[in-house]
C-alpha cells in the first residue's frame, strides 16, 4: 500500500471505525463499493494526493497528477505555461 500503512491504518485515518476499516478499505479496493467523494477527498489529503487522482481511469494520467500535486505553486504555473506554448 502506498505511504506504508495497512488498510486498516488508512481507514482509521480517514474517519472509519476500527473495527470495519479494514473491511471498508478492501472493499473500496476491490470496486465492491464505491465511496462518496467526501471520504475520497479524506484519503486524498490522508496519502497527500489530489483528489483528482482516484477519478483518473488511465494510469499514466493517475501518474502525471500525482506528480502534478507534489510540485509547488511556481513548479505548477511554470509546468502550466510550458504545455500552453506546444
């Protein structure tokens, strides 16, 4: 699991109860349920990944935006105005 917590760990983190964290993670995991967009934007800043991220449905662009979150403001714009000028 990304940032080295267990699934029950994350859960816990984001608001589940112990005693179905776990549980819950795994089903969110697996496409079982689908979680709201609250409890995404929770595990979003719980993994300091844009929401944006869980919503991607290719992987490449799951990448380019979990890049895009860790730049900083003037990394964004500078990154911003270099694609706008191709």
């Amino acid at each position: 699991m990304q940032a080295g917590l267990s699934q029950r760990q994350l859960g816990v983190r984001v608001g589940l109860d112990l005693s179905v964290a776990s549980v819950r993670m795994n089903q969110y995991e697996r496409g079982v349920h689908e979680p709201h967009y609250g409890f995404v934007k929770r595990l979003a800043e719980a993994l300091e990944l844009p929401t944006a991220y869980f919503y991607a449905d290719d992987p490449p662009l799951a990448q380019l935006i979990s890049h895009y979150g860790r730049l900083s403001l003037t990394e964004r714009k500078k990154l911003l105005a270099s694609l706008a000028s191709k």
